[in-house]
C-alpha cells in the first residue's frame, strides 16, 4: 500500500515538474517571440523618419528647396481598407496643366524603411521632368501615417492599394505605375501579386527590394552579441508564433521572393551591383521567381537605391524603354 502511495506521489511530482518545465519553455518563446515581433514591427518607433529623409537626401547631395520651388504639391490624405489614414501629396508638371487631350501618367512612389514620402523626392523629379504625375506617400511606421506599426510590405500593400484607387477614381489615370525602393520594393511586390494589381495598374518597378521580413530579421540576428548562443531557428519560430497570434501576419506573408510566384503584373527589377542592404543573389532570386513573362531586370552600378543618384539620366531612361515597350 505504502508502495502504492510512493509511486502515485512520484506520478504526480513528474506530471508537476514536467508542466513547470513546459510553462516555463512557453513563457520563454514568448518572451523571445515578443521580442523579436516587436522589434521589427515597432521599428520607427522614436525614430524621427521626417528627419532622416531630409538627412538622407543632403548626403546624396540632392537639393531639396530647389525641389519644392520648382514643384509645388497637393497634400491630401486617403483610407485603407482597415481604416488607416494614408497621408500623400500630388505633384504635376506646368506642362501638365497646360496640355489638352494628353494622356495623364501617374505614377505612384513607395519609399523605404526609416524615411517618408519626402526621401523619393529626386525620383519625383525625374519622372515629374519626363511629363508624369507624381503621388507621394508615408508608409505605416513612417511620417504622419496613423498607424505606427511596420510589416514589411504586408498591410503597407493596401495604402498601394487605396492610392491606385484615388489615381482611377480622382486623377481619370490612363496609366499607372508603382515604383518602390528597398522596403517599399517589397511592399510593391506584396501588392502587384493581388488582383487588383492585376486589374488596375500597368506596371511595377522595384528597386533594390527587401526580399522578406525574416531574411532581414537573419542578417540583424546574426551581428548581435550572443546570436551564437541561441540557435537563429528557434528565435525565428518564435517570432513567428509571436506575429500570427498578436499582429495576425506571419514572416509568410511578408516574403516578397515567394510571393512574387502570384505576381501577374508587369514588372522591372533594377539591381544594385554595390548593394549591401539587399544583396545582388537575393534581388535575383526574387526577380526568378516572377510569374509574369513581361519581366525585365536593369542592372546598376551602384548602392543600395543610389542608381537614381548616380546616374539620374541613365536611370530614367531605363525605366522610360520598359514603360515604353
């Protein structure tokens, strides 16, 4: 009987200890999960992303007041399909004004991680130059977009979405285009694999795209302290976990390269020789994984997104012959 209790008493501590450890495993992946998720998803978050284009641009050298003497936009602001607010701002051409029975060519520019609207102001020149309506806007986590939370294209591609609807609806564009650079290439890319893509825009430019979220995530992981002691995998999985049950996306569904396999649309893909940021192997990985055949990849000398900076003249005209094939 004695025997009897002692090994009921065992069961029970086992049964007890092995759910203390189990508990304890739990709370740990979501203490890493947490982590991981909100890092990335909070990215921008005292972060001054107005400042840093304006910062961004005098390093490149580009004049910023001789822009907006020159050309003088239209802020407005238009709704997502999740109710956040997306601010934006029209530009157009003296040109424009003037012509009668043109066709009106708008294109869309997405600007990258850590910036806003204003940091894609030098190429809103060289397409303004070229006769095309410009819309400029702040992605979420950026400038004075009202949600502050960032997923590397996934929920960015419906303010790409809402502002292709306005450039239909308001603008009466006979063609629209969508160019994104680095994390707004992956947002473009999220975007151009939906049908609405595929019914209302006539092509898409990446350049120097963000192939995805957890890629990203590897390459940062890799150069913090102590990486080598937790295994990277396991970091992943519960970063993962911590998305899908708290900011309903996963690492998934933020994978420009995969998703490039429903991308229907038209698309250029410039390459950044000298890119440091989204490596040449990654870019041409996603740009193979293309469904459509009208594909084109454009190769630059350069860094990452300073094609444009480098040789605006040449990149331009780059664009120009896809757009005009």
């Amino acid at each position: 009987m004695q025997q009897k209790k002692w090994k009921k008493t065992l069961l029970i501590g086992g049964f007890v200890f092995g759910l203390v450890i189990l508990c304890a495993g739990i709370g740990i992946s979501l203490s890493v999960g947490k982590q991981v998720a909100n890092g990335l998803v909070y990215m921008n978050q005292g972060n001054d992303t107005k400042q840093n284009s304006i910062m961004q641009l005098k390093q490149w050298g580009f004049n910023l007041e001789e822009f907006e003497a020159n050309y003088v936009g239209e802020d407005f602001t238009v709704e997502a399909s999740d109710g956040v607010v997306v601010p934006a701002t029209h530009f157009q051409t003296a040109e424009k004004n003037i012509l009668t029975g043109a066709e009106k060519q708008v294109v869309i520019l997405v600007h990258g991680a850590g910036g806003d609207r204003v940091s894609v102001a030098p190429l809103a020149k060289l397409y303004l130059e070229h006769g095309w309506d410009v819309l400029t806007y702040d992605q979420r986590g950026s400038g004075d977009n009202s949600d502050d939370k960032v997923s590397f294209g996934y929920f960015e591609a419906r303010d790409v979405e809402c502002l292709v609807d306005y450039a239909v609806n308001d603008l009466k564009a006979d063609e629209i285009v969508v160019h994104g650079q680095s994390m707004g290439g992956a947002t473009v890319g999220l975007y151009a694999a939906t049908e609405h893509a595929y019914e209302n825009v006539d092509a898409v430019i990446l350049d120097s795209p963000v192939d995805s979220m957890e890629n990203m995530f590897r390459e940062v992981y890799a150069q913090m302290d102590g990486s080598d002691q937790i295994p990277v995998d396991y970091v992943v999985a519960c970063g993962d976990w911590y998305l899908k049950l708290f900011y309903d996306f996963s690492f998934a569904d933020a994978n420009t390269t995969t998703q490039m396999k429903e991308n229907q649309v038209k698309t250029l893909v410039i390459l950044s020789e000298k890119d440091k940021v989204c490596l040449p192997e990654s870019v041409m990985e996603l740009y193979n994984n293309i469904a459509t055949d009208e594909k084109t990849l454009v190769r630059v000398d350069s860094a990452h997104i300073e094609g444009a900076i480098d040789d605006p003249e040449g990149y331009i005209s780059r664009v120009m012959d896809f757009l005009e094939k």
